[in-house]
C-alpha cells in the first residue's frame, strides 16, 4: 500500500469517532422539531392549484405522512452538513432567515397601522414555498421533490426565496400562488418579465389588465404563457440542481439563446404528458432534445469545491465553486449548448 494511502486511512480511523461523537452531540430534537412543524405549519395553509385538462382549481392539501417523511429527511441531511460545512450552512441561514423577518415586520407594521394584510399575507405565503409538496404526485416523489429543493436545488433555491422576500418588503409583489410545484410570485419584477430560481419564480403582471395567470391552460393570458415558460427553467433545475444557475440562468439572462427554447419545450412536454394540456410554444423541432448539463460539469463542481475545501476551508469552497461556476457558464453563453459542460 502506498504511504500516502496508508497516511489518509490512519487520519480515517482518527477521525471517525471524533465525527461520530459530534454528530451524537448535535440537539437532534430541536433540528426535527423545527423542520417537521415548518412543513406541518405551512401545509396546513397552503393551498396549490392544480392542474386539469381545461382549467386550473384549488387542490387538497399534502399528505401528512409526506409532510413528516420530508422534515425528518431534511433534519437528517441538515445536522449532517453543518458537521461538514458549517459555515454554509450558516451563510444558508442567514440567506433564508433575514430576509423572511424583514418582510414578515413589515408586513406586521403594515397591518397593524394600516389595516393592510398584503405583505404579511406574501411573506407567509413566499417563506411556505420552501416546504410546498405539490398533492397528486406519487408518495415518493413527493418527498424527493420536498428533499431536493433543499439539497440539490442550491444554491438557487436560497437565492430565489430571499429575492422574493426582498421584492415584498419592497411592496412589489401582489400575489403568490403555488402550482405544479413551484412558486408563483407575481408583481413589479425590475430587471426582467420573469425570472426562475429553482422553484422560486417571479413573473411580471406588468402586461396584465386583468387577474389572470392562475389558469396555466389559458393560452390567451401573457401571464400563464410567462408562467409556462418560467415553469420550464424550473424544470431545468430540478434535472441540472446545482448545475441549473451556470448552465441555464446566467446565459439565460445574457444572451437569450438556447435555453429559453430548451426551457419551453420542457415546460410543453411536461403539461402534456402529465396533464393533456396543448403545446403553446413548438419553437423547437421535432427531433429536439433536452440539453442537460454532462458529467464533466458536476465533475467539475465537486472536484474543485473538495479541493478548495480541503486547501483553505470555507473560503476555499466557495472560491472554487464560483471559479467553475464562471467556466461554466461562459462556455454555455454560445448560440448552442456546450457539449463539454
Ligand atoms: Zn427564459
């Protein structure tokens, strides 16, 4: 056996009871408590819009069971991360915490002196979608969606969340709905018609006259057509996780290109195998293809994340993943997707 192996796998045996110990340490209780009332609390109140054929109506709320598999999941995944990357997931935190309590005194002043429920109403509604499971999926898959905004959705789903706090303690949002899964946030969005963080979407009602845009299946509305769109960059994200914002979204605001096309035709393929409902888009051809992000990209981001971690700690991390995350995307900036990443 080579020394260096010999060396890695006595630190190996060095470290795993003191790992151990840590994670025994950790206040289990409080990290499931906290997570299992958060997915209890807000399911009780959110109230998605499910999709059929000919309209969209209000659904049924999440099974419970679901509910609890999720948080105890997450708990697990959570303590588990914060023994290995504590100050991540400390950055996560203050990410998702600060911005919430900012919209939600807000919200509470606004109440309280103006008889005005809007913000609180938003902030709420905004800081639920976390832990939106979408009803009428199977048992299983419900749960790994649920899992996978936290884990493999990020750092998008951190970013989108705290943007949408942000633009409601602003006042710019009128209306959150959940549907399919994501998160509707509609209102003055600056900078963009519509923009997908993970499942985190905000859409712009700035060509809206009417209260349009909970019925997706209506291909008159700009809203439901923007929100269809948006649905497929969510779609991108739940296939490419931590790929998602240097694959799609940084050449997706810069350059216009192929993904917006790759974005509708999943968002057109996924309405109408799921639900039946009538492509809108057809801007691809037939033999049109996905194009997810290649093994080399996650290669990539794994490698050199490890590498910064172990070199220089957090700083290390973070400065690795961003360097690639720059590699990625400007290879990804083209007319056509790049083949490597
Ligand atoms: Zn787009």
């Amino acid at each position: 056996m080579p020394v260096w192996i010999a060396n890695l796998y006595d630190d190996l045996l060095l470290w795993l009871p003191v790992f151990r110990a840590e994670f025994l340490a950790l206040n289990w209780f409080a990290i499931v408590l906290i997570w299992l009332s958060l997915f209890i609390i807000t399911g009780y109140f959110i109230k998605p819009l499910r999709i059929t054929k000919k309209s969209t109506e209000i659904e049924h709320r999440a099974d419970l069971l679901q509910m609890l598999a999720s948080g105890v999941l997450l708990a697990f995944l959570n303590g588990l991360l914060y023994l290995i990357i504590p100050q991540v997931i400390l950055i996560w935190l203050w990410l998702t915490i600060t911005p919430f309590a900012l919209g939600l005194t807000t919200g509470i002043l606004q109440f309280a002196f103006f008889r005005e429920h809007r913000i609180l109403e938003n902030s709420l509604a905004i800081f639920s979608g976390n832990f939106y499971i979408e009803p009428g999926q199977t048992w299983l898959s419900g749960i790994t969606r649920a899992v996978s905004r936290h884990v493999w959705e990020q750092p998008q789903t951190a970013i989108g969340h705290a943007a949408g706090q942000l633009l409601n303690f602003g006042g710019w949002i009128s209306k959150v709905v959940f549907i399919e899964g994501i998160t509707v946030m509609q209102g003055r969005i600056p900078f963009a018609n519509g923009v997908a963080f993970g499942s985190f979407v905000l859409v712009t009602t700035r060509f809206s006259t009417r209260d349009d845009g909970n019925d997706i299946t209506d291909k008159n509305s700009y809203l439901s057509v923007l929100i269809r769109h948006e649905l497929g960059h969510s779609l991108q994200s739940r296939c490419c996780g931590p790929a998602y914002l240097y694959k799609y979204g940084i050449p997706s605001a810069m350059t216009q290109g192929w993904t917006e096309k790759d974005a509708e035709f999943r968002s057109d393929r996924h309405l109408l195998v799921d639900f039946g409902i009538v492509p809108i888009f057809s801007s691809y051809e037939k033999t049109y293809k996905k194009a997810n992000a290649g093994i080399a990209t996650y290669f990539l981001l794994m490698t050199a994340s490890i590498a910064g971690l172990a070199w220089n700690g957090t700083p290390g991390l973070l400065g690795a993943y961003l360097l690639c995350a720059g590699i990625i995307a400007t290879l990804n900036l083209g007319k056509s997707n790049s083949r490597i990443f």
